[in-house]
C-alpha cells in the first residue's frame, strides 16, 4: 500500500507492456504515465525544482516560469501547486486544450504563442518571451529546461537504473527525443554500465535535433525547432525519424488492443518497430520509454476530423504497415562543436551551474548560431 501526502513522491516505475502479441516483435514497453503529472516529465520538474529550492534560488515570494508544449508544464503546475509557488506556462497553439485546462486547474497561468518565429519556429518564440519577461520582473525563477542539466540528471538517477533493474541483460534502448533529457540521461548510465547497450534515440520528421530539415509538426512533445543544448550525439548510436501519420498509426493500433497512449509514445513505439524490422532482432532484449498516456490526445490523435484534415483518411490506418512505415534515417554523429555546448551541462558542473554561467545557446533551424536562450542567471527574488 501506498501512502502519499504530496502529489510529486508517487511514481510507479516498474510498469512494463509487451508488444509481441500487438506488433508482432518482441518490445517491451516502458509506462511512465502513471503518476498524478501523467507523464514522464514528473522526474525532471522535481529534479530542477528541488535543486533550485536547495540553491536558494525559490522563495516563497518566487514565480515559476518555463516554456513547454504540455507534459513539462502540467508537471510543474502540479509541483507548483502542491508546494506553494505560482506557475506561469509559455506554451504554443500546438498545445492540446486538455492539458492547458489540466494545468488551469492545478492553479497555473497559461500564456499561449500564436505566432512563430521565423528562424526557430514556435520554440523560438516561446523562449523569446520567456527571455524579456524574465528581464522586466525578478520574481520569476525560469528553470530551463532545455538547458538544466537537472533534466537529464533525474533519468540518470531514476529512470535508467529502474530499467536496468529489471532488464540486465538489455541489449537495446529506445527513447524520443525532445529536449532530450531523458535521452542523454539514460544514455550516459548506459554508457557506464556493465554490458554495451544500442541507444536508438526516436525523433519526428520535421525536428532539427539531428540535423534534419525543418517541416511542419503538429503533434507537442518530440522534436525541435532548434538543437537542444542538452544533446551529446556522442552517447547516441542512431537516430529514427518518424512521420506524424505513423505516429498516429501506431496510437490507434494500440488503443485498438485496450492501450490508450499518447503521441510521443506513438512515436516512440513506430520508431522502435521500424529498427528491429530492419535489423536481426532476434534474441534482442528491447525496451522503448512510453513518455505519456492518452487522454490529452483524445481531441487531436483520437479524433477522426482532426487526423484526416491534416494527414489525410490513410493516417487512420492501423494494419501492419505501422510498423515498417516510419520514415528512418541513420545519421553519423559527427559534429563535434556540440562538445562546448555540452560541456555546461556536463555531469561535473553542480546544477543549475549553467544558469549562472551565462547564457546558454541554440541553432537555428538552418543551422546558424541563434541568440541566448536565457537571461543567463535564474532571478531570485
């Protein structure tokens, strides 16, 4: 029995599905959904809110503030709630209406971008407006996700020794990419474990993260508008890009099974068959991380208008050709000026060390250098 009083400390971490009998391959699944934020990013808010709590840096008079698509936001509302803090979300028009109603309800503000950037998409734009709020008043903590190594810090703690834990024998590893967190903590535990394991990081068609060319992206979660700080694409093997019409696919197919999950799990799952039907994956212990559950995509994945109107009747397909429909691209991972980025966020430096360094900085979706992210320091009251 589980007895709790904050919403934050309950997390069920050893929750597995095998898709064998859905998808045909072994694969087992990874549910991180389970916990009163939803999804996976409950591990990150508490790692960066905590920190910043030990650090000094909140206070009672303090604001939180961060930009996200969804799940970070919801997180945070809820941490925010349960400890006392105001929360103000930046989120985009991308952002599905039930998990804006979710974090209103949890007590948070919630400022929506309608417009993007030219260079940088909505991402751009949401940080544009953290950046000069942050500026006009010092009471707003931002916690920066995309560049707090505390992000990658709670995956490196929690969630890749709970998978080793239970798959010692794993051979490959699974995990979308977004600001990607979760993939370069699990990845750098992995990097020091006992055996070898392949780290296949999953992104959508459309994301810079890997260098791809930037496209039209509809679905919040997976991908950048530009390339995450956080990223070391030294501790990546390879990397999966997946069309949003699979993704949606890959939803349905499941949810036909009585498995109602949400869309960067969708993504994750069409990604992970793409790879082991184009490799011998025979014998393979596989796992993929399911970030999120259903229900805030019932509006968007789950209905019918709103998937034929932007991706046609064939995306509400779900035979097998989900999973050999991802559209995968295998890239070297060769570009070495990531390592200066990196290095801010590095193990070695006490976290939130790259808010006091200064700023950190993205690329542009074309590749260029783009201004600061951030006002380099976290504002105290």
């Amino acid at each position: 029995m589980s007895v709790i009083s904050a919403p934050y400390t309950f997390n069920e971490e050893d929750l597995y599905v095998d898709l064998q009998s859905i998808l045909g391959r072994r694969l087992f699944l990874k549910c991180e959904g389970f916990n009163f934020a939803g999804s996976i990013k409950l591990k990150p808010a508490t790692e960066m809110v905590e920190t910043a709590e030990q650090l000094g840096v909140l206070t009672p008079r303090s604001v939180l503030l961060e930009s996200s698509s969804g799940n970070m936001g919801v997180a945070l509302s809820m941490i925010a709630a349960s400890k006392g803090y105001r929360f103000l979300c930046v989120t985009d028009s991308r952002c599905n209406l039930s998990t804006r109603l979710v974090m209103e309800a949890l007590g948070a503000q919630v400022h929506v971008i309608t417009e993007p950037s030219a260079h940088g998409g909505f991402l751009r734009a949401r940080l544009d407006y953290v950046r000069a709020l942050s500026a006009l008043d010092k009471r707003y903590v931002w916690l920066s996700q995309y560049t707090n190594p505390g992000n990658w810090r709670a995956h490196y703690r929690r969630t890749a020794p709970a998978i080793a834990r239970s798959f010692p024998g794993l051979d490959v590893l699974f995990v979308g990419a977004g600001t990607t967190g979760t993939l370069m903590g699990c990845a750098r535990y992995f990097r020091q474990w006992h055996r070898p394991v392949r780290i296949v990081a999953v992104d959508s068609v459309g994301s810079v993260t890997f260098g791809g060319t930037p496209g039209r992206r509809m679905l919040p979660g997976l991908g950048m508008s530009v390339s995450p700080p956080l990223l070391d694409e030294s501790y990546v093997d390879e990397a999966v890009h997946v069309e949003e019409a699979d993704t949606i696919r890959a939803c349905h197919r499941l949810a036909r099974r009585g498995f109602l999950f949400g869309g960067s799990t969708g993504t994750v799952v069409s990604g992970a068959m793409r790879w082991l039907a184009a490799h011998d994956s025979a014998g393979l212990t596989s796992v993929a991380i399911a970030p999120d559950l259903g229900e805030r995509y019932l509006e968007t994945v789950y209905q019918a208008n709103w998937v034929q109107a932007l991706y046609g009747a064939d995306a509400l397909r779900c035979d097998d050709a989900v999973a050999v429909g991802a559209r995968v691209r295998r890239r070297l991972q060769e570009d070495d000026s990531w390592a200066a980025d990196t290095a801010a966020a590095g193990p070695g430096r006490p976290s939130p060390g790259s808010w006091e360094t200064g700023p950190a900085r993205l690329r542009d979706a074309d590749g260029g250098r783009a201004s600061d992210t951030g006002g380099g320091r976290v504002n105290p009251t």
